[in-house]
C-alpha cells in the first residue's frame, strides 16, 4: 500500500499521499517520471542541444506566426498568452511545442484557472459524461471545505481541490485533453519522457531540468523558497519556460496528468512540477525535488484525491499548419 497522510477538516477526509518506491503507483512514477530524471541527469549542463531540433519553442514560432508567444503582458496573471490558431479550445491560451519527433501539440499556457473551471462548471450544470473509470466521480464541483474556491474575486488563481476525474472532464469539455502521451491517450507504464507532453514540453524535451533552465533558481517560481502561498496564474515572471509564455511548470500548484496505473477507479495517478508548499533541492540534485521537469520523487495519489495545492493544465494535438 502507499503510504497515506489524512486529515479531516470540516468533516471532510483530505488525502496526500507522499510518493515512495512501493506499489504500483510508485512503479508507475518511477517508469515515467524517474527515467526523465535520468534523461535529465545526463544532459544537465552538458550537451543538452544534441537533443533539440529547430522549432522547439514557440518563442521561434513552429506555425511561421509572430504571435505565437510574445504576448507582451509579461506575465502579469491574466494567463492570456495569445490565442495560436494551432491550438484551438475553451480555457487558457495555449502555447505550440514540437516534440523530439517533430510532433507539433498544443499545452495550456497556465494552469487552469477558477474562472475557467467555473465556465465549465456553469456551462454544463455540473453534470459531463465521463468514461467507466470515473464512474465514481459524482461532482465536478471542487471539493468544499478544500482551499479557497471563489472564482469572482480569485479567478486568477489555478483551481484546485479537483480530482483527477474533475480535471479529465474539463480538458474534454474545453476541446483539449488533459496532458498525456504526445500524439493522444494516456501515458500506461515505461513512458519516455519525451513522449509525455508535460513533461517534454517542461523539459524543453529533455534539456532542462528546470522549465527556466538546467538549475534550480531560488524564487524564480512559487515554492517553499518564497513562502508566499498559491498565487494567481502567471504571476512570476522568472517562472516562464520552458518556453515563452508557459508559466508555473514549476511550482504554484502541482498538476494531474493522464498517467495512471491500471487499478481501475482506485487507480493511481501521476502529479508533477510541485507546488507553493515544495521544498527546493538541498543539494541542487533536480531529483530530490519535486520541482522539477521530471523529479525523483513526486506524487502519484488516488484518482479520486484532492488538495488545495494540487490542479493541472489541458494539452492537445496542433492542428496542421496553414
Ligand atoms: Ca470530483
Ligand atoms: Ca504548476
């Protein structure tokens, strides 16, 4: 079993589960995940370009379009990178990547929003068909009692105490999918992470430990090191990466991607890039925390799990070029 802490608060069970190297989750993460650790060790600070291809940041415009990335509000916590016509949906503006293998996708520029899961939450009176797995997930709604969801007066902030069924739903609804295998589907067992979209496009397909860079930066995004709390969207500037116009890939609000284990509705699922509450690498070994692309130790709770530092973001394939 994998080792559980729980709380009650207002009468409301609170799940967190720290990850270890046991059960099948633990496999899970260390197929997904602790592999891109290994990628990253290797080309940290070393010959890290070998791997990258014309076109990997979208600050270089794959789609042949100016506007793709330098949306000139510098972060300022609308999360509204302009839209890329490559990457249609509802929600957050997207950011267009390529992949190692040249596969162009689209990943949410921000977190998800308050705001944007109360669209969706308004739009479809809580209720959305979702797939046998979540056949337990009874509410869309984020989980009351669970942080601080008031999406009129924090819109910006990332919405959190969702689960990963909740998260599933939204990416549906809004034209997108919640991030998993490039090219579509879930990542299921040994996933090199550069077929992960979260985590290649974090990673700037392997070269980085860090969205910002190859080390980890004190302050650059939210964590333990600023003690600051959740934040609205995009509100750190140093926090952009791995390339123009993505924000929090490290930090803010750790986010469920579409990586879970075979357990059916007790599966488990994969959560990355850390959050406010992270402590940073003592050592600067990126793989001792979980603030990084591809951490050694990260989260893989219940599907059904909750928190108030736990959100996610939405991916999908570009459309072809024009
Ligand atoms: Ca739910
Ligand atoms: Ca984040």
């Amino acid at each position: 079993m994998l080792p559980l802490e729980s709380s009650t608060k207002d009468g409301v069970s609170k799940r967190r589960i720290r990850a270890r190297v046991l059960g099948p989750g633990a496999c899970l993460v260390a197929l997904v995940v602790g592999v891109g650790g290994c990628s990253l060790t290797k080309t940290d600070g070393l010959a890290g370009d070998a791997l990258r291809t014309d076109g990997l940041d979208a600050a270089h415009d794959p789609d042949g379009r100016s506007d793709t990335s330098d949306d000139g509000d510098g972060g300022t916590g609308d999360g509204n990178a302009p839209a890329n016509t490559r990457c249609p949906g509802k929600g957050a503006a997207m950011v267009l990547v390529e992949s190692v293998a040249k596969v162009a996708y689209c990943i949410d520029s921000t977190e998800v929003t308050q705001a944007q899961y109360q669209e969706f939450l308004d739009a479809t009176g809580g209720s959305y068909g979702q797939p046998a797995e979540c056949a337990n997930n009874l509410s869309l709604a984020p989980v009351n009692g669970c942080g601080q969801h008031a999406p009129t007066t924090r819109g910006q902030y990332p919405v959190t105490c969702v689960d990963w069924c909740d998260a599933r739903a939204y990416c549906d609804w809004a034209g997108k999918r919640l991030c998993g295998k490039i090219g579509g589907g879930p990542v299921i067992g040994y996933a090199a992470p550069n077929e992960v979209e979260w985590t290649a496009a974090c990673s700037k397909n392997g070269t980085r430990a860090f969205p910002y860079g190859t080390a980890y930066v004190a302050g650059a995004c939210n964590d333990k090191t600023l003690d600051a709390g959740i934040a609205p969207v995009a509100s750190f500037t140093g926090c952009e990466g791995a390339s123009t116009a993505l924000f929090d890939m490290s930090g803010n609000v750790r986010e469920w991607i579409n990586a879970c284990d075979d357990g059916g509705a007790n599966r488990s699922c994969v959560c990355v890039g850390g959050a406010f509450n992270s402590t940073p690498p003592a050592t600067g070994d990126p793989l001792t925390t979980d603030l990084s692309c591809a951490p050694g130790d990260s989260f893989h709770p219940p599907a059904s799990s909750w928190g108030d530092d736990l959100g996610f973001r939405c991916c999908r394939d570009a459309l072809d070029a024009p």
